[in-house]
C-alpha cells in the first residue's frame, strides 16, 4: 500500500505539520510521498529528503526576525507579550519602503538546508503546486519535472504572498502561492497511484478543489483554533507542534475522545463505568449533554471536567487516571458526582 501526505499552506501555522508528521514516525509509518502548497511545499520538500529531524530542530528554534527580516527588537517584544509600538511602526516603514516582505533570509534558509542535493537522492515523491502570475495558470510539478538548479525557486514560488517583494523567479516570471489555485494538491498523489492520502489541513485561506477519490483521504485537522499565519511567538509556535501531534495521533492510533485523547477502549468499558452512577444522574447529564450513547456521554462528561481543571489537552489520558488526579468534595455538583462514581470509584 503506498501512502502519501498532502500538507496545505498556512504561513507559520505549518509548525502544525511537523508536529502531525513525527506522530508518523513515532508511530512507525511508511510514507511513499509528500505533496504541499505554499508553507506545505516547504515541509514537504523536507520530509521527501530525508531531513524531518532538521525540520524539526527549524520550526522548534525557529528565527523570525532572520526569515521575514523583522528586527530583533520585535521579535523579542512579541515573545514577551510587551508589544514595543515603535518598533512595529519602523519594520512596517522598512516593509512598505522595500514594497514587501524582503524574501532574502527565505532563500538562506533554503540553501543551508541543501535541498537540491538530499531530494534527488531520496526515493521519495515530492510535488507542489504554484501560479504563474502573468497568466494565473497553475503549475503542479513533481520532482522529476523540477530542474535540481531551480528547486528552491520553485518552493519559493509556491509561498509567495502578496505580502513580499514581488521579484521575478523561474523563467523570468512572476510567481504567487499555489494556495490561489489548490490550497491542498492531495490530487498530485491520487494522479500518481497512491493507496491512502494523509491531508494535514491548516483551515488557512485558500481555492480548495475536489478530491478525485475521497476513500483515499484522511482528513486531519486542528482540534482547536490555530494561531494566525503570521503568530511567530514561540510558544504559540511550540502549541502547535504538540497539537499537531496529538491530533495525528489520535486518528492514526483511532484513541478516543475529542477534544482530549483516551486510550482506545470498547463500548462495553463505557457501559461498564455506567453502571455505578445513579439512574439520575445520569439522566441528567444526558440531557445536559445531549446524548444517551454511553461512550459519548462519558467522554463529553469527563472532557468537560478536565477542562475545568485545566488538563493538559497534550497527552494521552486512561479515564480511571483521570479521576484518581480531580479532587472532589461533598459539595460537588452533579457533574463532578457524575465522573466521581464512574467504575465504582
């Protein structure tokens, strides 16, 4: 079976995808290729070279004020949530006098990581999606239509926003992000025979088209809200990594729960833990809740709590754990009395 991921643009949330793709290799997964649009292109790129570990490292350190040209100044300032207003005036002044974002720390970066050398090398399938500015027309390119010479023009081109310096690229022509065109270029890996199509989907702005065959997609997205494609904090950056992985995880182990993540267990175990509430309650909690399936009632019930108590939503949680750590008085109400008595506890 060949497996494939599709990671969609989404500027700075792309932490996201490098956090989802470690769950497969934590989880020991083969994947046979990697498609991506814009920031997706990137980490695509990355992972078909065998360089995810590098890529990791980069989005863990990763420098703003180094890749967009901002001053360290308001890096700093943004990371300590003491947002300096001068400073924001003057790179805004350096953007608008340079007529963009310059794309001269991108290119660095780019080369530093010797893409050219470790994609050619690698047996793995890579493509990306960019459009040409003069025409709009999309150009979907694999690696064998991608010159080695030209490959970081090429994934430079696939994440050019409005927002930078327009400068002439390949073939002395315009490029914009292929996100105007295919936010999510699964289709590249459906056209080339792929079994089963990871889409690792940033919920960013974008022209999404139809899947050619969607039993062959995996749709994994952020159980919560992302932080904005421009949010270069570090630890906003760090959340999205583990909620990348944990999301991953949760779909590719088939855990249960929603917003938090349990081990995998039967209906019977949630019939089970039921058996020891009150009738009443657990009427009440059913209309509370909306649900009288056992499994759901129990998970929306214990989620609920632990979000009160401030669980961490980055880890994967036995319920019987979970009531060992809340701490519950005579005063409860229902809700806590609900989850206190669960499996006889």
């Amino acid at each position: 079976m060949k497996v494939g991921i599709a990671f969609s643009g989404g500027g700075l949330r792309g932490a996201y995808q490098v956090g989802a793709y470690k769950a497969f290799v934590d989880a020991k997964i083969k994947v046979d290729g990697f498609v991506g649009t814009s920031i997706g292109a990137f980490n695509a790129c990355m992972c078909a070279s065998g360089r995810f570990f590098e890529l990791y490292d980069f989005w863990c350190n990763i420098d703003a004020g180094e890749i967009l040209g901002f001053s360290k100044k308001l890096v700093n300032s943004v990371n300590t949530d003491k947002i300096d207003v001068i400073e924001v005036l003057k790179n805004i002044g350096n953007i608008i006098s340079n007529k963009g974002i310059s794309t001269y720390g991108l290119k660095n970066k780019l080369r530093e990581f010797h893409l050219e050398k470790y994609l050619y090398e690698s047996k793995k399938d890579f493509g990306l999606v960019t459009v040409r500015f003069n025409d709009f027309k999309p150009r979907y390119m694999l690696k064998k239509d991608i010159d080695k010479r030209y490959l970081n023009e090429y994934i430079l081109a696939s994440c050019y926003l409005p927002v930078f310096k327009l400068e002439k690229m390949i073939d002395n022509n315009y490029y914009l992000d292929g996100g105007f065109h295919d936010y999510i270029p699964a289709n590249m890996l459906i056209n080339l025979g792929y079994d089963k199509v990871y889409v690792i989907d940033l919920e960013a702005i974008g022209l999404r088209r139809p899947y050619k065959d969607k039993k062959k997609i995996v749709v994994i997205k952020p159980s919560r809200r992302l932080y904005n494609i421009l949010d270069f904090k570090k630890k906003d950056i760090d959340e999205m990594i583990k909620m990348g992985y944990y999301d991953t995880l949760r779909v590719l182990k088939d855990f249960d729960g929603r917003k938090y993540i349990f081990k995998k267990r039967g209906k019977w175990y949630y019939k089970y833990l039921l058996k020891f509430v009150d009738k009443d309650i657990v009427e009440s909690m059913s209309k509370l809740f909306g649900t009288r399936d056992e499994k759901r009632l129990v998970i929306k019930v214990v989620e609920y709590v632990m979000k009160k108590e401030k669980f961490t939503y980055y880890n994967v949680y036995k319920i019987k754990d979970v009531i060992k750590r809340i701490r519950f008085t005579s005063s409860d109400s229902d809700v806590y009395k609900f989850v206190k008595s669960l499996g006889g506890n």
